[in-house]
C-alpha cells in the first residue's frame, strides 16, 4: 500500500548521545542528565559493527521531501551502516503499468545512500503479493518472461551499489492452501514452485558477489500461524538446498505484535535450525506493534523497549545472524503509523513501534539495543 500522511511540524532535540555504560549507570538519573553523559559515543551502527554485525534500517528517499528531511537524513546517516528500499523497489512503484519502468524514486534512494557511505538492500524483486493489477492479468508465458526480465533489469542498473538482494519476497501463505504452504500469485501460476529456484538463478547471474536472500514473515510467534509459517519456511528451505538453489541467507522480518504470543528462545531455536542448513541469517524489518500495550506514552514506551530487549537477547547470540535491521527508524515514518492515519484520521493515539519519536528523540527503545548490542559476544 502507498503510505500518505500530512507532513507534520516537528522539531528535533539537538543530543546525539550513546555510550551505553553510560547510560546504564545512570537509569537514577533523569533522561537530561543520562543524555548529557553519553552524547559523545557512536550510534548503533558503531556498536553493531564492534560486534562484527551490520545494523541499519528500511529507507524511504519520499521522506527526505517532508519538513523534516533533514531530521531523517541525519539519523540514517547517524545510526545505520546499511539501507533497505522501502517502496522504491516493488513492482507498483517501479512498473505502474505494461509500458512504464519508473526508477526514480530508486535512483533517489541511492542518490542518498551511496554518497552517504552506506551498504544496501534491495528489497525486493519477486514477490507475489502487492502487484499492479496488469501483472496479475498476465498469461503464464508473460509472467515468466517478465520474472528474469525484471530481476535483469533491476539489478543490471544498480549493478554492485547492492550489497545484498531480497530475491524473493514473503513465498509463505498458509491461508492459500497450496502445497507446502507457499503463497499464490502470478508466478507461482506461471512456473509452481520453481518460480523460487528461477529467480536465485537469474539474481546470481546477474549479481555474482551479491548476497541473496529469501525474506520470510510471521515466523517469529509462537501461535498456530507461527508454526505454519515455521514448517513451510523450513521445508521449501531444504528444497532449495537439495537443488543447489542460489539461496545465501534467509531474511526473517520480526514484525512482532503486542497482541500475539511469543517465546523468543523458542524462535530462537527455529532460527538455529535454518544457520544449521547452511545459510546465513538476516533481521530484515524489526519493528513493535504496540496495540495491545496501555494508553500512557511512558509505560507503551517502555513495554516496547522490553519486546525489543526480549528478543535481542534471545538471538543476538546466534552466530549465523549477521545483518540487523529496523524497518524504520522513527514512529511517525512507521508503515504502522501511515495505515493508522489512513484508519483512523482523529484519532489521539497512533503507533509508537521505534526507536525514535516524532520529534526524533530517542526513545527507551534506542537504548534496549544499544543495550543488548553492547552487551553481545563478539562474532
């Protein structure tokens, strides 16, 4: 879904603070004096990378165009060292229709990236699901022609600036009831399954040192649709193992949700299974839904910092993981909070699932990471 909102007035507090002992040692102390002690650390990107592990988070080059560009520039370049493309990748925006290849809003994602010093993620160049409507009338020969042709295109233009793929997107959907739990669409119609093994083959063809990636959701709860989305995950993965398929790393996006159960450790254990097939791990989209948490901003705020805590601490020791990233950085740029908008236009409460607010102070969350971050073994 395109996001819309009304650009907002908002004003950011000049700290740049981290040294997470700092901040640590000071949890009596008030937030002024905690940020006042830790301003001259690194951000996120520095206490990641001493760990031997890359943080960043989804971009949106849209962004930079609302009052507050300059705000969103500067806490990209401050606390990530790899960008994911938000929308500027997918099918609706780059091919609106048959005769239209449109890459500027990826050329201007890059404009931003590349010049800023940063790695990317390209995300994403099949996926099955939020297609135009003119791809979901095409016939299985036009489908699959469009497959290579597409992943060709794409990546012959951004060529190396892309330090890793999400080739596949979300080939999960247990709610489709198709074998193995994989999810309809146009180039399943076209090619079953192997419309997976295809895309790798063409990607690897086409970017020969990328990293590429298969990005699954929703296998982080520990629910029935968990489960289903863990079998089918696990079984299409040893799949594309068995047939030599291109497949470097899995992306697991960790869309976690207040209202939804979760056993990290478990998850955990899921996510050790899939290191012990050979493959590398990515945190592709982490984000918290605080629907379920209660009104008040401070204790939402420092529900969401524990989910955050939680869950780091459970996978931050696997040794096959070596990519972290947010989808986002500040709540009012959240695709949680643009669908809220869209929702609910009046209402007083909107989402708050990052790690900055709408004002772009850090919030509890920040230092959950920052935390956890300082506190991993180092890989």
């Amino acid at each position: 879904m395109m996001r819309r909102s009304p650009p907002l007035p908002l004003s950011r507090r000049a700290a740049l603070q981290v040294g997470v002992g700092a901040f640590v040692a000071s949890v009596t102390q008030s937030w002024q004096e905690a940020f006042a002690a830790i301003e001259s650390g690194p951000g996120l990107a520095g206490l990641a990378a001493a760990k031997g592990l890359l943080f960043g988070a989804s971009f949106a080059s849209h962004e930079l165009a609302r009052p507050y560009g300059p705000q969103y520039a500067a806490i990209y370049k401050r606390e990530c060292a790899v960008l994911t493309t938000e929308l500027e990748l997918k099918m609706p925006i780059l091919r609106p229709d048959a005769a239209t290849i449109d890459f500027a809003p990826a050329d201007a994602f890059f404009d931003f990236a590349i010049p800023a010093g940063k790695k990317v993620r390209g995300h994403t160049l099949i996926w099955n699901d939020y297609l135009p409507d003119w791809i979901q009338r095409l016939g299985p020969g036009e489908a699959e022609f469009l497959l290579e042709t597409h992943i060709e295109t794409t990546i012959e233009r951004y060529g190396d600036r892309v330090q890793s793929w999400d080739v596949v997107n979300e080939p999960i959907a247990p709610w489709d009831r198709l074998p193995g739990h994989l999810r309809k669409g146009a180039f399943y119609s076209a090619l079953g399954e192997d419309y997976i093994a295809r895309s790798f083959k063409v990607a690897r063809r086409m970017a020969p040192s990328a990293q590429l990636v298969l990005n699954e959701a929703q296998t982080e709860s520990d629910d029935e649709n968990g489960v289903n989305f863990r079998e089918g995950l696990l079984g299409l993965l040893r799949r594309l193992k068995d047939q030599g398929a291109a497949v470097d790393a899995v992306g697991l996006q960790c869309h976690i949700d207040s209202a939804r159960p979760y056993d990290f450790p478990r998850f955990a254990a899921f996510v050790e299974e899939i290191a012990g097939l050979g493959f590398e791990i990515v945190i592709t989209e982490l984000d918290v839904n605080d629907r379920a948490f209660p009104a008040g901003i401070k204790e939402r705020d420092a529900k969401v910092a524990d989910v955050y805590r939680r869950f780091l601490a459970a996978v931050l020791p696997i040794k096959a993981l070596k990519t972290l990233t947010l989808w986002q950085l500040a709540d009012h740029t959240s695709w949680m909070y643009y669908a809220d908008v869209e929702r609910a236009p009046a209402s007083q409460r909107r989402p708050r699932p990052l790690i900055y607010d709408a004002s772009f102070n850090r919030k509890p969350s920040w230092y959950a990471i920052a935390e956890a971050l300082d506190a991993m073994a180092a890989r």
